[in-house]
C-alpha cells in the first residue's frame, strides 16, 4: 500500500505538473507539542479539497514506530474476515489474571475490547488469526514494515512491526471509503467501533495507541477522522516523550487543540 502522501504527489505531478503543491506545512502547531513537553507530528488529509496539513513533515513521512493500540484496527479487521472474530459480540473470556488496567479484568465482547484498548483480547485474536495467515495480510495490505520477527501477540508492541504516521493516514482513508481488501461489512464493523463522538457539528472517529520506543521513551497515536457536513478529513498523531508521561490526556489534549487552531469541531468545514 503506497502511502497516502507519495499517491497524492505522483496524481499532482501526472494531472497537473505546474500546479503549487498541496502540501502545506504548519509550524504554528509546534507550540501545542511543546506545551506538553513531547516532539511529534500531526497531519490532516482534507479529502474534499486535496489538501494536507502537516507539522514535521520529515518526521510524519519518513520516521516509522511501532503502531501498538493502532493495531487493533488491522487485526479486528483480519479476525472478523477470518473468522477468528465471529462479530463485534463476541466474547473472549477473562483469562483470571489481573492487571493493571481494571477494566482489562473482565469478559469483553470485541466492541467492548477495542473501545478499553483491551491488549489482551486482541492477543488471543492473533493468537486464533496465526502467523502464516497473519503474515499474509500484512503483506496484502502493505502494512508498514509487514515484519513479524516476534511472538503472534506481541509483535505490534515491541517494536518488530513499525508503521509511519502517512502509512497511518493511507490506510484510515482507504478503511472510510470501503478501499481495504476486507468486505464491506466488515470495514463497517471496524468504523462502527472507532466512533467516539457524533453531535450535531461533527463525526469523530479514531484509534489510539501507546507503546514504548527502543530508547524507552512513551510513544502515542491518534488516528481517525472528523467528518463535519459529510466532509471527511483524516488525522494521524503521532507524539513521544519521557516514560511515565499522562500519555491519554496529552495525546487527546494536542488532538483537541489542534483541530480546534485548524477551525475543526465547530460543523463549519
């Protein structure tokens, strides 16, 4: 899967070679990474108008990390095609072990996991999905790296797979449009539990991620979309900073900001 940035450049550059670039970078984003003491990047694809924003351009297009919590949206993917999740009701059993995540200690449907950022659900998903089946739609979807040098559970944690924030962007527009090599039912049933807020001014859907970088510092995604009178706009976060940071409030703290510096969030896009 190309990334969304090199399809948009070769489209430009085919249809209309003289044309300004549609890239457009945004340093006045900066003061939102380091008010929360973090280096990162943001990028939002406006789909009507083909136009990008993006702050740290080198970083969002060539710097690739670990997808951790993003995953789940890939693996519920490939478990509802497979079958390994039969629908998003599905119940996967507490396995009794407690940890420290309270609301991780439970039965869970695949709705309720992916909502909580349940790890353990999806580890035993991709324990039912398999390597060889695994590996095969990693390749299909040309998903990052596609590498799988590790355990089936834990492969997307620990740094083996990496993605970068454009490949993110990509594949949430493909997913929105039903372009995935998934059927539409499924890619229904995964944008069915991205959604996290749906008002009278907007739709916003996304996925968040947490993990941690080989050098031990906290890494953080957010990505989605914000549809604002059946206009969709795609969004990819990408942050980092010291271990131990309030990664949850941050990362949707700078989401917020941003979207909102941007003009976003109030029905008026």
């Amino acid at each position: 899967m190309r990334s969304l940035i090199t399809v948009i450049v070769l489209f430009s550059t085919i249809l209309v070679a003289c044309s300004p670039n549609n890239i457009k970078e945004d340093k006045s984003l900066k003061k939102y990474f380091e008010e929360n003491k973090v280096e990162g990047t943001f990028g939002i694809f406006d789909n009507g108008k083909g136009d990008f924003t993006i702050y740290n351009l080198g970083r969002y297009k060539d710097s690739a990390f670990t997808p951790a919590s993003t995953f789940k949206i890939v693996n519920a993917l490939i478990g509802l095609q497979t079958g390994a999740i039969t629908n998003e009701k599905m119940v996967i059993k507490w396995d009794g072990k407690k940890r420290s995540i309270a609301e991780w200690n439970k039965d869970l449907t695949m709705e309720e996991a992916f909502k909580i950022s349940a790890v353990p659900y999806f580890q035993e998903v991709a324990k039912k999905i398999g390597k060889d089946t695994m590996q095969i739609w990693l390749d299909t979807l040309g998903y990052g790296t596609k590498k799988i040098n590790t355990a089936i559970d834990t492969f997307w944690l620990d740094n083996s797979l990496k993605i970068t924030a454009d490949e993110q962007l990509g594949l949430i527009k493909k997913l929105y449009f039903n372009q995935l090599p998934f059927n539409k039912t499924t890619q229904e049933k995964v944008k069915d539990v991205m959604l996290q807020e749906k008002n009278s001014n907007y739709i916003l859907a996304y996925k968040t991620g947490w993990g941690t970088k080989e050098n031990g510092k906290d890494l953080g995604w957010v990505v989605g979309w914000i549809e604002e009178n059946k206009h969709p706009h795609f969004f990819v976060l990408n942050i980092e900073g010291e271990a131990l940071m309030d990664m949850v409030n941050i990362r949707k703290n700078i989401l917020i900001k941003i979207l909102n510096h941007l003009g976003y969030l109030q029905g008026k896009q």
